[in-house]
C-alpha cells in the first residue's frame, strides 16, 4: 500500500504519518517527502541509533538519490541507493524512514528520479509487504494546478489513497476546500475512492460534519493530543503511556481501515485494467448493457 498524505496548510501531515508508521504493526517505510524540506532528522530520529555506527547527517536522505539515479546503470536499480539512505524510524528493524530534503533549493534536482523512486516504493510494497507512507506536505498550488516542481506530483498520482489532513477549524477547513478541487482535477480523474480525509480533532466541528462539507470521504480521525504529537515530531522521551495513548490506538485502528480501503480500490483497478484488455470480457459486457438497456426500454 502507497498512502499518501498532504495538507492545504501546515496542518499535521508530518506527526500524522509518523504516528501511523509507529503505531503500525506491519512492516512501514516512511518516505519524506515534503519539497520544502524535512524535519524528522531534526526532531524524531535524532533519538533513533542506526546501530550500525552511523550518524545521520547531510549525507544521508532523499536529496542523495538524484546523482545516485544519474549515475546508475540503465539496467540498474535505485534500490541499494535508496536502502543506503534509510534510517530506522525506532528500534525496530521494520519501520524504516527515508529522511527528507535538507534544503528546499534541492527539489528541482529530483523530477527525474520520482519514476525510479516510486518503483522502488512500490516494490518495497508488492514484493517485500511493507507499508509505505508518504510524507507529501504542504500543497503548493500554481495557477490553480499543482506546481509540478515543488510538490511531489507524480507520487499522489501513484498512490493507492491520498489522504488531506484537515483539523476541526473554521480556517483549516476553509484552506481545504481549493486543495479539494485541484486534487480532484489532477489526481482521481474521475475516481473518488483516491481521495480521502485525514481528519485531527483540534476545533468545535465533528469530524464527519466536516467531510460532508468538503464532500470527501473520511478516512481516519486522529485525536489531538499536544503532550504525544510533540514526542512525534520532536523526539526525547515518549510520554508515558504513548504506546498505548488514543492518539496511537487511533493511529493503528485507521490505518487499518486505510490499509483495507486500498486493499479494494487496487483489486477493483486491477479487474477494470483486465476487462479493458480482454475483447471477450469487454463484449459480454456491452452485451449485457444493452440487454438491461432493451428491458428498461420495454417497460417504460
């Protein structure tokens, strides 16, 4: 599964996708995507030992991979390149980030190893079983379209779901309503079940209300507990009782949920993809049509 998530404003992707990749009990890989730059190696994962006597600085993350990709074999893959930038998310060995971009002036640099990079995202997923979410960040909008080089674009395009974070509050909710329609424009094409909402319960809305407002499905809500994501984000000593904390317990109970509702929409692309490319599958089914056709025809 390739879960991605974005927000209109800073409105907590990058604790909600960290709490998700902790709280999991699958294999996750967390990727950082935000164009802006990333934060986990300033916060989080300055508490998270490689064990291999590594320390994690300027050489390590997502900016790497460019001269890794132009340097790389035509018959070569970015794996080991990306593997080589990985670092543990805890002290697990199955929960692994990929930390981000140490400065926003590298992201040009990146538009021609996304391609490469979400193949290997998606290995990562279909032949190893992880879990991989991606940190997409802030959206930056150009001219009412995506700009494609300060936003991860084809990654959303990618993904299984594309969770928008949204708290429970006047101003978040109004930001979200435009990254709603350029999403729904250059993403689904059509296909709403790619688009979702990540809903963090930090104002007066309930959350469903919400989602009826913006007309998106709602995926996952997360309760807003300062003491828990400010450990997320930041690192040190984990409160007591995180493990076990709502935030957490809700973490792990949605991404469930998003991990299921994945699950289907893939299956239901895969069975389209094979209908379009059987003749046979596609006749039965024009006939079928117009027999349903006919009859509504007859009684009407």
């Amino acid at each position: 599964m390739l879960t991605a998530l974005v927000s209109a404003k800073s409105d907590g992707v990058t604790t909600s996708a960290t709490a998700m990749a902790l709280a999991s009990s699958r294999p996750v890989l967390l990727a950082e995507l935000d164009l802006s730059g990333g934060t986990l190696r300033h916060g989080l994962l300055r508490h998270a030992p490689s064990g291999e006597g590594r320390v994690l600085d300027g050489r390590i993350g997502l900016h790497r991979l460019p001269r890794a990709d132009w340097a790389r074999g035509e018959s070569e893959s970015l794996a080991p390149a990306v593997d080589e930038n990985l670092w543990p998310l805890d002290g697990s060995d199955s929960r692994v980030v990929l930390p981000g971009l140490t400065s926003p002036a590298q992201a040009p640099s990146l538009a021609h190893t996304w391609p490469e990079l979400i193949n290997v995202m998606q290995l990562s997923d279909q032949q190893h079983g992880f879990d991989v979410l991606a940190d997409c960040g802030r959206l930056v909008v150009d001219r009412g379209r995506l700009h494609a080089e300060l936003n991860p674009v084809q990654v959303l395009q990618q993904a299984d779901v594309v969770l928008l974070v949204v708290r429970t509050t006047e101003a978040s909710v109004a930001l979200a309503h435009p990254a709603v329609q350029v999403l729904r424009q250059e993403l689904t094409a059509g296909d709403d079940a790619a688009l979702g909402l990540l809903v963090i319960e930090d104002g007066t809305y309930p959350a469903q209300e919400v989602a009826d407002a913006l007309g998106v499905a709602l995926r996952a809500v997360l309760p807003f507990e300062p003491r828990e994501a400010d450990y997320v984000t930041a690192g040190g000593h984990p409160p007591r009782g995180f493990i076990r904390s709502k935030l957490m317990r809700a973490a792990r109970s949605y991404g469930d949920q998003v991990r299921e509702h994945a699950h289907r929409r893939r299956l239901h692309i895969r069975m389209g993809a094979a209908q379009a490319m059987s003749p046979q599958v596609a006749s039965v089914a024009q006939r079928v049509a117009a027999q349903r056709g006919a009859g509504v025809r007859s009684h009407g």
